[in-house]
C-alpha cells in the first residue's frame, strides 16, 4: 500500500509541516531541532513501514512512529514551561548527578581497596 494513500500519513505529513513552521523562530536551537525531527520522524516511518515487504517489519515501523508521537507530546508539554525554569533545572539535574557521581566512584574506590586487601 502506498503510503500516500493513507489518511494517517497525510495528517503526519501536514503535521510535519505545520511543526517545522511553527518553530521557524524558535531561539532554542537544540528543542527546536529535537522537536522537529520528532515531528518528521513520524510521516517518515510511516512511510518506510509501508515500502517492507513484511508486516512484521510494517508493524515495527509503525511502532516507531507511535513512539515518535509519544515523544512529540512529551516536548509539548516540556515546551509549556518557562525557558529560564529549564535553565535553572538542569543546573539541578547536573548538580545532583555530580553529587551521585562522586557517591558511585567512592564505592568503586572503596570496593576496589577491599578487593586489593583481601587478596
């Protein structure tokens, strides 16, 4: 079946498009590239899954293509915050994984003492 013959495909492609040109002015390159390859992500596993041969590597396809929704959600929703609210959570995030980090190697380390010791 061709893909361009499925309602779903059509709405995705329309979709794709309309994302790319909602976010033309987005000054937040990295959500913006994110966002938009997600969005054409879609259509255009949609399309591969339509071009196999196999409905197993069809249903595979589309499953991607749900995925690639789930996550265009997501970043909707993400989008809804404050940018400077970001900005200030993921220097919390990358605080508290520095301070995780450091908990991890000193349990490597310790392990790797008692390891040598018993020996």
């Amino acid at each position: 079946m061709k893909c361009e013959k499925l309602d779903v495909w059509k709405k995705s492609a329309r979709f794709s498009s309309d994302v790319y040109k909602a976010f033309k002015e987005c000054k937040y390159f990295g959500f913006k590239d994110q966002i938009t390859r997600t969005g054409l992500s879609i259509p255009n596993n949609i399309a591969k899954g339509m071009k196999k041969e196999s409905p197993k590597e069809q249903v595979r396809l589309l499953d991607i293509a749900k995925g690639s929704a789930a996550e265009f959600a997501t970043q909707t929703y993400i989008d809804r915050s404050e940018g400077r609210k970001w900005i200030e959570e993921s220097e919390t995030m990358l605080s508290m994984l520095s301070s995780l980090q450091k908990v991890r190697r000193e349990k490597i380390v310790t392990r790797s003492s008692l390891h040598v010791t018993r020996n």
